[in-house]
C-alpha cells in the first residue's frame, strides 16, 4: 500500500466520522451553514471563511495558509454542507484552488464534499453514503 493510498485510507475513515459529526449535531435539521475545513478529517483541521469570495487568487491563498499552517503530511480538503453529494459551482470553484495550492506543495489533490448522509471525493468520483448514520458520541 503505497503512503497516498493509506492516507486517503485514513480520510475517508475520518469522513466517516464528519458525517457521524453532522447527523449528531444538526438533528433533524435539514440546512446548515457551510463549511470549508483543511487539514485531516476527525483529527486537526482549520476551518476558513468560505463562500463570500470571487476572487479565486484569494481562495488560493486562503487554502495554501492553511495547509502552512497544519503540521501535516498529508491534508485534505473537505466542504461540509447541506444538499445532494453532486458537485455544485461552489464546490468546483473551492476544488479547483484546493488542487492548486496542494500541487504547489507536492501534495495529491484530495477535496471532498460531505453533506449528512456521507462523502464524495470530486477528482475520483468515488462517494460513500448511508442510509442513517450512526449518531457518534455527544460532545
């Protein structure tokens, strides 16, 4: 297993849990406020403001100071938000500087998007959903 197969291996475990996280959280809530998070799922990530910017040089940026910022190997980027796992124009234009500012740092782009039923990861296509998630721990 090669170390980018095991740390995709280890997002998508930690997604799990991000989804665990929402259906927790949010009840029977069916919108939220977005959000956008760097770093490793379940374990340490940045939150960033997100959806009020149109200039895409600045989500680059954004993106790449956060991952400057986290002491880790292999990051990814994930958009927590309500709604179908299909990707939206948001959602691309957020992949689209996640994937910039992780090649300039020599990093695989991996950028998920993760609504209340699971995950899908938007450059292989590959998603994971559930029908009801199990509830995690109250926090």
């Amino acid at each position: 297993m090669t170390a980018t197969t095991a740390a995709m291996l280890r997002h998508q475990r930690g997604l799990r849990e991000e989804v665990r996280w929402l259906s927790t959280h949010l009840g029977s809530r069916r919108l939220f406020t977005p959000r956008l998070l760097v770093g490793t799922p379940a374990a340490t990530s940045l939150a960033l403001p997100h959806d009020t910017y149109d200039d895409p040089g600045l989500r680059i940026d954004l993106i790449g100071r956060a991952l400057d910022a986290l002491d880790d190997a292999d990051p990814c980027v994930w958009r927590m938000r309500p709604g179908p796992l299909e990707a939206g124009d948001s959602d691309l234009l957020w992949c689209s500087a996640a994937a910039l500012a992780m090649a300039v740092r020599g990093w695989s782009a991996e950028f998920y998007v993760v609504n209340r039923f699971g995950w899908a990861e938007l450059h292989s296509g590959q998603q994971r959903t559930w029908t009801r998630p199990r509830r995690g721990r109250a926090a």
